[in-house]
C-alpha cells in the first residue's frame, strides 16, 4: 500500500510533458540536441566549463574515477555515512574506499580525519555533500591541494546550492550530480559530470558511449565502429535530457519552494526536545535534497525503526537516512568492518527519520506529518514508564 502522503514526489509539469512530447517527436531519441542543451544549463549553474550528460550519478562517479586514472592498489577517501553508490564506485574502478568518520553536525567527513586518513596510495577524496550540504567542502579542498591529489566532488543532493560565493559542483577537480526523481531536479534516471578539465570531459564523453572516439559519435563508415577504450553504455536518452531542460529552466523556482517546506518543518520541530533539526551554516544557500531528522541519543535504533513503522501505518512515509555503508552485509564480508568502527557516522544513523519532502507537500499534509512523527516518539516514551 502506498503512503498517502509518500515520502518524494517529482514536480512535473505540463511544460515538461510538453519537452519530453516534442524530444519523442523529434525521431531523435539519443546523442541529441537535447543532451547538449541541459550540458549546457547545469555547466552555467555551477560555473563549469564542461558538463558531461550520463545515466546516472553512480555512473558519472565511476568515469570520473577511470579518467583520473584511478584503479588497482589506489586509495580514495570517503565517507560512510552515504548512499551506497558513493562507495561502490570506487570499487568499480578497483581502487579501495578508506572511510573516515562525520561530524555530527554537518554529517559530512570530519576534515582532521580526512587528512589523517591519506597514505602514499591515495589519489583522491571523494566528498559527498551529504543532504546538500557543503560545509567543509573548502577544508577538504586545500588537503587535496596540500597532498597534490584530486578532490572528486559528489555533489548529487545539492544542486543549485551555494556555501558563500561559490555554487555546489564548483569545487572539485570534478563533481557530479544525480537527477533520481527524490532530487532537485529529475531525468528520471540521470547523473552529470561537471569540470574545468578539457582532458577529463573528454574522457568521460568517450567513456559513457561504449568508449568511441569523442567527436566521431555520429560520425560515418568506420567512425561509428571504432573504440580507443573500454567504454560503457552510460548515454543519457534524449528523453531523459529533454526533462530535464525543462526541469532546471525552473531550477530557482524549485529550490525555493523546497527552502519553504525545510523552514516549516524547522520551526515547527525545533522546539522537540527529542529530535535534532538540520543545522545549516549561515554563509550556505542550501538547496534541500531531503528533509531528515534525528532523534536524540536517548532513543535506540529499535525505537527509531518503530517510530518509522508507525508512521507508515498512519500512510505517512518515512525512511533511515542513510544506513552506514561499513555495516552493510557486503562491505562487512569483503573488508571486515565491524560496529564500533566509526561511532559518530553509526550513532547518526541509528537516529534518523527522513520525513515526507517535496515542492507540492502542503502545510496540512506537513503538519499531519510532524503531528504523526511526534505520536510515534511520545508511544515510544510511554512504553519505557
């Protein structure tokens, strides 16, 4: 059964039914005009020279990983309280994750461990702004500078932010966005590499289509046919593309309206005694991927997960943002993580509620909602009497 007030809902509109209609009747459904066009809006948004249209974030990490030449016996630090993806990249291009811990406020990677993690392997930091959250984005950007590696910035929650002067997907070597229909903006599935470097957007236009020789994609006989690398089948459908101009066309619009849900749900939880409200930087323009609380420290991660439960049973969605990537059954196998290896990302994780958040979530289905989250917590306080 579905929430009937569910956890995301994508905005979509007449005007981009309308863009995907004109995409499909264009006979053009791939390596199009489209593509090209959205390139060239994100690149904008976050003052890039070069914007590479993928299949999606995963995909856009994972070949921004190989043109950085990244494999075997190399090293990327990263953080463990993520979506998974941020993680597997790394193991795709065969190069090991080394995870450091958070800081609980900001829930991205705590820059003294950042620092204290490199080794004569590592070849990058791979920052994920956790939420949408840029905080130390700056820090591990001068460690990368110091260590002479490459700072990969996953920016796949947060674009049209900004910390200060600079956008979100302006700080690494490379960033990259994620277009999932929970994010800012929707593709339906998509992702988007963004840089400076000519070399690297060229390798990765290579890599997402089946490694051909950029420039020759729609070339003639014996263009078509040629492959200078191992490549992947990581096109983003002119659909896809097609959506997504009319989505980021409105982008300001769509991130205020998120800003005014957070701010909402900020003032009406803030005074809970037992839950822990975002807390946003004051020079971060913060463009809101979800909207996730925690309990306070008091509570078990058997108490959050009733709380989640109930709330389901009262058709409201919620969800654990995000499981500690160390602890899932995988990655305990392969490298030997145990509880206790990273206790602030743990204790985090253990505590949070990903509420109800989108642009259309109206004041009395987000008030139901807060109302049914604090029901939850006070069953919870009751059964310990």
């Amino acid at each position: 059964m579905l929430e009937e007030i569910p956890l995301s809902r994508p905005e979509i509109t007449d005007a981009d039914v309308h863009m995907v209609t004109s995409a499909l009747r264009s006979g053009r459904l791939s390596i199009g005009p489209m593509q090209e066009v959205f390139e060239n809006i994100v690149a904008s948004e976050c003052g890039r020279r070069h914007a590479v249209a993928c299949s999606s974030g995963t995909a856009g990490l994972h070949m921004v990983l190989l043109a950085m030449g990244i494999g075997p016996g190399d090293e990327v630090v990263t953080t463990p309280f993520s979506f998974i993806a941020s993680s597997n990249c790394i193991l795709y291009a065969g190069a090991k994750p080394v995870f450091v811990d958070i800081d609980p406020k900001s829930l991205n990677m705590d820059p003294d461990l950042v620092e204290a993690a490199i080794t004569p392997r590592t070849k990058a930091i791979l920052a994920v702004e956790c939420f949408g959250n840029p905080k130390h984005m700056d820090a591990y950007r001068a460690i990368a500078a110091r260590h002479e590696i490459r700072l990969i910035e996953d920016c796949c929650e947060g674009l049209g932010g900004r910390h200060g002067d600079r956008p979100i997907g302006s700080y690494g070597h490379a960033g990259v966005f994620g277009f999932y229909p929970n994010k800012q903006i929707t593709t339906g599935e998509g992702g988007m590499v963004v840089t400076d470097d000519e070399r690297l957007a060229n390798l990765c236009r290579s890599l997402r289509n089946q490694g051909r020789p950029v420039g020759q994609a729609t070339g003639g006989v014996g263009t078509w046919m040629q492959f200078e690398r191992l490549g992947y089948n990581y096109r983003m459908p002119e659909l896809n593309a097609a959506l997504g101009v009319a989505q980021a066309r409105r982008l300001g619009e769509i991130v205020g309206k998120r800003q005014r849900v957070a701010q909402r749900y900020i003032e009406r939880l803030l005074g809970n005694p037992d839950l822990i409200v975002p807390t946003i930087d004051d020079r971060t323009f913060m463009s809101w991927f979800v909207f996730v609380v925690r309990l306070t420290d008091r509570y078990s991660a058997e108490e959050r997960n009733r709380i989640i439960e109930g709330m389901h049973r009262h058709d409201v969605g919620a969800a654990p943002y995000f499981p500690c990537i160390h602890l899932q059954p995988f990655y305990r196998e392969k490298f030997g993580f145990k509880p206790g290896d990273f206790p602030i990302a743990e204790r985090v994780s253990q505590r949070t509620i990903a509420l109800p958040f989108y642009t259309g979530l109206t004041e009395r289905d987000q008030e139901f909602a807060a109302a049914t989250l604090e029901l939850m917590i006070n069953r919870e306080n009751i059964r310990r009497t």
